[in-house]
C-alpha cells in the first residue's frame, strides 16, 4: 500500500518505519525542515532500539522516504496517517491546534478518495472534527472516510509492539474501511478489534488511565507499608500472582511520567467534566502521582537532614530505560526540588544527557555511574536502567563521602545494600 505519515514524532517515525519494513511504500512528512534533513542523511533524532537500522535498511530499499511537502506525502497516498502531537494545555484538555492544521492542510491536497487515520491519542469526537475540517477546505467533490487506530506502543520496546501488539483497535465508519485496515494488518497475525470511531477513540485513553490508576495505587500501598514496616515488593508479589491482577504497572517508584499517561489522565478527565460524569477517581489517581516526588524528598530529609550544600549523585534520567525521552521525567521533578533545597547535582544516564542539558543545564553532567558517585552524600536510583543494577557497588561506597543510597525504583536488595554497608533506603520498604 502507499502510505503518508505525518509527523515523525516518536509515534509516526516507528509506525511509518514498521510499515515500510513490511512492504509498503512509505512517506513521511513534516514542517521541521532541520528534522527531515537530518533523517535524510541518515541521522535519528530519537533513541529508541533498532529503530535506525531499520529506517537505513528500508530507505536503501526505496520504501521509505522523508518530506517536508504534504503535497508530496498526501497525493500518491491510499492510507494517510496523522501523528502528530497533543500536548496538554494548562486547563488539563488536549491541544489539538495540530491535528487541525494538518486536516485542513490534507483537505488542500486531496484529489481522489483517501482514508484519513487519527493515530495521535485524540479525545472522543476528533474524527468528527478531522471530517469537518476536511469537508469545508477540500477543493474538489472527493469522498473519503476517517478512522481511529489508537497506538499502544512503549518506548524502549516499540518495534516490537508494532510488530506484535496486544490488539489491533479500528474505529472505522463502515465495512469497506475496515476491510482495508485487516488488510494492512494481516501479516501481523495479532488479535483485531473493529469498533466504532468513538469507542476506538475512547479505548487508547480508558487503557492508559487504567495503567495510571495501578501505578497510583501501588505508591499508596507503599507508602502504607513505609508506617507499618512492611516491604511493598512481598506484596506486589503477594498481588501478581493473582491472574486478575498481574504484575504489569504494579511497581512501586517515584509515580508515572513520559509523554502518554499524565497527558492522557488528565484529558480523559477533562472529557468526562464536558459530559457530566463525575471522575473522581482519576483525579485521586493523578494528585497520587503529583505528590510522589515531594514524597521521595520528604524521605530523603529525614535521613539526610538539611539538604542545603548537599552533593547528590542522579543515577537515570530518562522517564524510563531504553530511550533518551525526557518527557515528564520525574528526574525533573526531583532535581528541580532538590536544587530549590541547596543541593548540588551530579547525574549520569546512557542515553538521554543531551536531551536533559536542553531542560536542566545548571547541573553537573557524569560520564558513568562511578564519576557520578564519586564524592557525593547520597546518591538516588531514578531511572532503571539494567547497567545500574549490574554496578560494582563496593566500588560505588569506595568514591562516596557517605554511603546512602535512595532507591527510587527497589532495583536493589536491601539485604545486600546493608551487608555491603550501605545506608539504603527504597520504596515502600
């Protein structure tokens, strides 16, 4: 099939890029000039693993291709995604300013009919608003048809949830669109769900809250377990052998962050207050989640003392391992409330330092995890990244003024942390 993306964001580079590797001829388009230069000769702008190699195989291959004309990308295109941002504005309520100026710059381009396809996480009604907008600038009497194909994809593994996701959503208007999308989707072999426009619209958000809402709810119970001398990770434990419930998003940490589930609760209860229904639920789930890192410091006080002229050692940055995306990273959070105290800040991260010195360039940027380490008071576990776990630790005590450890992600035993001498401290423990 010909294919146009628009958007090379993290979403539309890895979907169109998928598309591509399975055959189809795909083009991407964006109004960053600088970035479709730089994917032209061959440089990604975002760290996610396999995803370059596969977008050199595939442009030598002739199958993929970069623009910044949407002339270009909409014209000889059968399918024409929009992937485009939906950042949240102030009030809480997606900013869909994007998916607007791209319908009306499609409806220009049109000529035959197409299928136009909302990939960006979009509250219900937004393909009304995509037809809308298509049907009041397009030039000439062409048909077309709107559809909803949520992505579920998880940065650090998203090839392979493109390759092989959970479920397929389809929100499509009719038989003859939804055809056309099984057909896209075949070589996938994965589960398929055809719905309406609306529900597939309201599946991608209802998923992510529902997540949001697990991960909330584990940080109450550790910070119970912190009153009552008991280790939440026994009880997570305790908890996922349970079938019904499982042991995905039950870890205990410094909250949720990245680009989908604090967007994405909050549009959802936006939603929710233009229809009338009361979800107070998920703004419980969300003040959990904003008070996580005033938590962890507050901890950090009570074994510290005052945290004026402190050196703290900030090993993760990233919102989660395997990708350099700083999106609301709590790491953030936690050095901007570390540096409001006094505190001086080192940080080590193998992948996302260059996208952090953009946001936070006051602070003090580390080579490895053992220069990072090297002289500080304490030193705190933000992102878990599988090379901190594998650390020599008698080496980290060694180069430390005092050996205490804040362990925001329980990616250690704290049975060795003491025997090694550590003054460790988790999460819920």
């Amino acid at each position: 099939m010909n294919i146009c993306i628009i958007g090379t964001g993290y979403v539309g580079l890895v979907t169109g890029t998928v598309f591509a590797d399975l055959g189809n001829e795909v083009i991407c388009v964006d109004a960053d000039a600088e970035k479709i230069s730089a994917l032209q000769g061959g440089k990604v702008p975002i760290y996610e693993p396999g995803l370059e190699e596969m977008i050199h195989r595939n442009v030598a291959d002739n199958r993929l291709s970069f623009t910044t004309s949407m002339k270009k990308g909409v014209e000889p295109s059968n399918l024409i995604f929009i992937a485009v941002g939906t950042p949240t504005k102030p009030s809480g309520e997606p900013d869909l300013s994007q998916v607007k100026a791209v319908a009306r710059e499609i409806a220009e381009h049109i000529s035959a009919y197409k299928i136009i396809v909302n990939k960006s996480t979009v509250p219900v009604g937004t393909g009304d608003l995509v037809r809308q907008i298509i049907n009041r600038h397009k030039k000439s009497d062409t048909d077309f048809d709107v559809v909803s194909n949520p992505e579920f994809l998880r940065e650090g593994s998203a090839i392979a949830d493109t390759l092989a996701p959970d479920r397929i959503v389809i929100g499509a208007p009719n038989h003859k669109v939804a055809v056309k999308f099984l057909e896209l989707y075949a070589s996938l072999e994965r589960p398929m769900l055809i719905t309406d426009v609306y529900s597939a619209e309201m599946i991608k958000y209802a998923s992510n809250a529902f997540l949001a809402t697990k991960i909330s709810f584990i940080n109450v119970i550790a910070n119970l377990c912190e009153k009552a001398g008991a280790d939440v990770t026994s009880v997570i434990k305790g908890m996922g052998y349970d079938k019904r419930i499982g042991f995905q998003f039950l870890q205990a940490g410094l909250g949720y962050g990245g680009s989908c589930f604090p967007k994405d609760t909050e549009a959802l209860v936006c939603t929710a207050g233009k229809y009338g229904v009361d979800f107070k639920l998920l703004e419980g789930v969300i003040k959990i989640n904003t008070n996580r890192v005033p938590h962890f410091v507050g901890r950090m006080k009570e074994v510290l003392g005052d945290i004026q002229g402190k050196v703290i050692a900030l090993l993760g940055l990233a919102f989660k391992p395997d990708t350099d995306d700083m999106r609301e990273a709590k790491s953030i959070e936690l050095i901007e409330l570390l540096l409001q105290q006094g505190a001086e800040i080192k940080a080590y991260d193998p992948a996302a330092m260059n996208n952090s010195r953009k946001i936070l360039p006051q602070i003090t940027y580390c080579s490895s995890a053992y220069e990072a380490a090297d002289k500080t008071d304490a030193l705190v576990v933000v992102t878990e990244w599988r090379e901190f776990k594998l650390l020599n630790l008698e080496r980290i005590k060694e180069t430390m003024k005092s050996p205490v450890i804040f362990d925001g992600r329980n990616i250690y035993d704290p049975t060795v942390m003491y025997r090694q001498g550590f003054s460790y401290h988790g999460v819920g423990r």
